[in-house]
C-alpha cells in the first residue's frame, strides 16, 4: 500500500516537472503536457501563435478561445515560454 502510494507521489510530481514551450511546440506536445488541453485547445494554441505572434506572457494564453484563466493558472508550473532572445 504504502509502495503505491509513493509510487504516485513520485510520478505526480515528475509529471509537474514537465514544462512545455507554447512558443515552440507542436500541438501534439502541448495536448499532452498541459491538463485539460486536448488536441482541438492545443491547436488552437498554435493556430493563434501562427497568427498573432510569441506569446509574451503565460497570461497571453488566456487570449486563445477555450483556454480560460482558470485553465492557464492550473499549468502555470507547466507553461515555457522559450528564450527571449529567439527569432
């Protein structure tokens, strides 16, 4: 019992620890990383990256339709945004 329970912790938070590159990644990547972004969320991601340029701020997120606040607080911990100095 106890094992499991370790067992979870441990993963929990080595899946915490993944962080994804809005700024970069494909959606496939993002759908997978962040929760509650399935693949039609995280397309959108990139379709507005595509569209509108890097994302600046984690909070830019927010901007993309179906990615609430609510949504971009909860993978805060999981969001990149890349290094600045990139294209």
């Amino acid at each position: 019992m106890f094992v499991l329970l370790a067992l979870a912790v441990a993963l929990g938070a080595r899946a915490e620890e993944e962080r994804v590159d809005v700024n970069t990644a494909d959606a496939e990547t993002i759908a997978r990383v962040l929760v509650g972004v399935g693949q039609s969320k995280a397309e959108a991601i990139v379709a507005y990256r595509e569209a509108n340029g890097r994302f600046e701020t984690v909070e830019d997120l927010a901007r993309v339709r179906g990615i609430g606040e609510a949504t971009v607080k909860r993978n805060e911990s999981r969001i990149s945004l890349g290094d600045e100095e990139e294209g």
